[in-house]
C-alpha cells in the first residue's frame, strides 16, 4: 500500500505476486537506468512498465508460513525499497524517468 500511495501505482502488491513480462515491456525499459536491486527491483519494474502505460495484471499468490530456515530481510533491503518508492517518484516529476 504504501508504493501505492507515493507512486499513485494502481498495483496492491508491487513486490509480490508471480510476475510474466511480456518481451515488448522488457525491450521498453532501459536497464541500463534501473538504479534498484533486490527487493525495490520489483518496485522499480512495476513502476517503468506502468509509466509506460502498460497494461499490468495481479495474480495473487498464497505464501505459506517458513517452518525452517530464515529470511534474507534485513533494514538494509527494507530501507532500500522505502527510498526507491520516493525516488522514482521524484525522477518523474523530474523528468528523469519516462
């Protein structure tokens, strides 16, 4: 929700989700200009195809509880997508990202 509020993204879930890019949407975006890595990538995709007025479909996904091992989050990648959201959204007003 909270990509969806800064960026104005109709996306509930930017990070979520099982994602299928068409070959037009990847050959659209620049990789080259894509700043993220990680978790804010998924943020950052989302974000240039739906710039670009791509049409983009959620197909929720069910995640079930981890019973062994642990998770890779850490402030690091949790800060990461939280500037990510503000930057893109400064980039476009900007004119930076198109």
């Amino acid at each position: 929700m909270y990509s969806r509020i800064i960026t104005g993204m109709s996306i509930k879930d930017a990070t979520g989700g099982f994602k299928l890019w068409k070959t037009e949407v990847l050959n659209s975006i620049d990789f080259r200009k894509v700043k993220s890595s990680g978790y804010s990538f998924q943020i950052e995709m989302n974000y240039r195809a739906w710039i670009k007025k791509y049409k983009i479909v959620e197909h929720p996904i069910i995640f079930i509880d981890r019973t062994v091992g642990f998770s890779k989050m850490n402030k690091s990648i949790m800060l990461e997508a939280v500037w990510m959201v503000w930057r893109l959204r400064i980039w476009r007003i900007l004119g930076i990202l198109k």
